[in-house]
C-alpha cells in the first residue's frame, strides 16, 4: 500500500449500515451485520474489485454515553468487532486491499500496537495500515480505570512519544535477520537486532518486537487529527491523512497546510496523502439519490441528531429551541477533540 504518486486513492470507512444514523432503520438494512464475518467479506472484496487502496475499521472503547437519557438504546452506538481481529480475517479473504484499523494511543502500549500491526502486515502479505487516534469519546477512560479523560493536549503529548516507540519496535530487526539456518542452528542473527531500549516520560520498552520485521517495514500510519496538535504529529510521521472538510476551500487549505508541514518536518510532501471523507448518497438518478436521502432523513429521529451534538460538545442541548440559532453564549465545556470546533462553525454558518 503506497501514497507516493499524485493518483487519487480510495478509503472505505466500513461501517455496517452506512454512515448515516438513520441507515439500521432503512427496510432493506440488516442492523446485526456489525457482528457478522461475511457482511464485512463482501464489502471488502467488493471495494478491492473497484480498486480501492484500503478499507478502514474506526474504534471507540466505550460506548458513546447518551446525553439525554430518552435517547438510550435508540442510536446505534459505535458497537462493532474489533478491528484487528475483523481486519486478520479479512486478510484471509483478499489479496491487494489495504486493510486499516484505528487504535488509541491512549489506552494502549504501544508494544501491544506494534505487535498488533505487524502481526497483521504479516498475515496480509504487507496490508496492515494503523490509524493513529488519542481517543475521540471521553467515555472510554471509564474503562480503563481513568477519573476522567486526559487533556487533548496531554494524548498528542502521549501520542507522539508512543509513534516513536511504535516505530523503533518495528524497526527492531533488519529485514534479513531472521536467517532460520538449520545447519548452523541459527534462527537470527544478532548483529541485525536493533532494540529500541527507550526511556521516555511516558514508556520505557526495551525491544526488541518478538517477530521478524513486519513485510512493508513500517506499516502505513493514517491519522485523522484536525487540531494544531493533530496536524502537527501527522505531518512528522503519517503517511496519510484523514479528513473531514466541509467546503473545497477548507478542504484546500488543509491540503496546503499538511503539505507545508511535512516539507518542514523535513519529509517529501507527496509522502503524505490526504484523504478528506465524503459519504455519497448514491442513485441512477438525482431524483433517486434525493429519495434515498429523504428515506434516510424520515428514518431518523431529530433527538439523536440532538443527543450526538450534545455529546460532542459536552453540553445538553436539548434545552434550545431546535428551529432557533444557536445562542452566542453557549456554555462551552472542554471537548474531546477539534470535532466540536467544526460542528459549532458550520452551526454558525
Ligand atoms: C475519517 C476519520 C476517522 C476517524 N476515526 C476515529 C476513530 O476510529 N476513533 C476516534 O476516537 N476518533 C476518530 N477520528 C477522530 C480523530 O482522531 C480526531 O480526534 C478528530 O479528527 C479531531 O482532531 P483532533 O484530535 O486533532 O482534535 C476520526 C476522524 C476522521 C476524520
């Protein structure tokens, strides 16, 4: 899986009923298909057939807490199978398609994440792309036995300490160190080991990875952070970048600032690609996209538009009238990522 050509690449983020919160209501849905093998088989070898560059799990670790209570159970929730595990079996499956999943540098060790990504890039015959978060929903730090979730400030801090320790496991071996010479009874050769043996503030891992260097060397990293902090760790050690724009001049900007950054960070910028989302709503017709779309609309219940914003932003919002601008003075709580930013500007718009 390369980004170093100007071609335009394809992602599917795959998600069981679509993108849209009212897809699982849709008659022709099968909501349980988040938990099964073959949905996901033939998604993927359907998004190989159409040459797209990879498919891409997203991960949370925590159900999203619903802000308000009358919505509980009635939002799909981010409840899926876990990426790697779904990813390993659809390398099983297919043969060209880049196969990325998201893991949080949050609530992870990063030998758990080198391990993971190059077990996977093994398995797939170099397929493996990891999608560097720090944890987008607060909720997961419940699960980890964290009062609270950390500052946006102190994940990135975190985050770029665990990519260099990601790197330096899978960069623990060259890539002809493991000889398996029989004769000798040589398995590898220890001149081509090189421990990471780290010591930072936030990891100590001595190294080396206990597998043979993963077949692309490092895996591809994707990340998808839109803050100063985001952009900043992207461009010093991803390979792609995810995006979510909502206007060709935003989504330009963007292009020019990562591409900037990364020149700076001494990389080449077409060693990183930039992928803004978009979900398509697609018919043989416009008039057909639009029904689909209004199917879309009227399977889906304003209050868990309302319960996600709310979410996002921290703050229930239910108390403000829903046809009214947003008040100038909303209570602003600290949010979890950039995200609410983005949403709050196009509120404004
Ligand atoms: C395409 C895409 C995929 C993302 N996948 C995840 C994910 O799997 N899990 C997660 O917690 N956040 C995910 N995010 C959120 C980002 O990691 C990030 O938090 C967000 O874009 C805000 O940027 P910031 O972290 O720089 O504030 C995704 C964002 C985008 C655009």
């Amino acid at each position: 899986m390369s980004t170093r050509n100007r071609q335009m690449h394809f992602g599917l983020l795959m998600t069981a009923n679509g993108s849209h919160f009212g897809g699982w209501r849709l008659p022709q849905a099968d909501p349980a298909a988040s938990f099964r093998l073959q949905h996901y088989v033939e998604m993927t070898r359907e998004a190989e057939r159409g040459c797209f560059d990879l498919v891409f799990m997203a991960d949370t670790l925590a159900l999203v807490p619903t802000q308000l209570p009358a919505t509980l159970g009635h939002a799909p929730p981010i409840a899926h199978l876990e990426p790697l595990t779904l990813l390993s079996a659809l390398s099983a499956v297919t043969t060209h398609i880049g196969l990325a999943g998201s893991a949080t540098t949050t609530y992870n060790h990063p030998y758990q994440v080198a391990r993971l990504f190059a077990s996977l890039d093994h398995l797939s015959g170099g397929r493996a792309g990891w999608n560097l978060i720090t944890s987008g929903n607060p909720a997961e730090a419940w699960n980890f036995g964290f009062e609270r979730h950390p500052d946006h400030a102190d994940r990135y801090d975190r985050a770029r300490e665990f990519a260099e320790v990601v790197f330096g496991l899978w960069d623990s071996w060259t890539d002809d160190a493991f000889v398996f010479d029989k004769a000798r009874g040589q398995y590898f050769e220890p001149a081509r080991m090189r421990a990471p043996n780290h010591q930072g503030k936030h990891f100590r891992v001595k190294g080396p990875l206990n597998m043979a260097r993963p077949p692309q060397g490092r895996p591809v990293v994707a990340q998808a952070g839109s803050s100063e902090a985001g952009r900043a760790l992207a461009a010093a050690t991803a390979d792609i970048v995810f995006t979510a724009q909502q206007n060709l001049k935003g989504a330009r900007d963007f292009y020019a600032d990562m591409k900037a950054r990364t020149a700076a960070c001494g990389r080449d910028p077409a060693s990183i690609a930039v992928l803004p989302g978009v979900a398509p709503i697609i018919g043989d017709t416009d008039a057909e996209a639009q029904r689909r779309y209004q199917a879309l609309q009227d399977a889906f219940d304003p209050l868990i538009g309302l319960d996600a914003l709310s979410a996002e932003f921290g703050i229930d919002l239910s108390a403000y009238p829903l046809d009214a601008p947003l008040p100038e003075d909303l209570p602003t709580s600290p949010r979890a990522t950039s995200r609410g930013d983005l949403m709050l500007e196009q509120m404004r718009a």
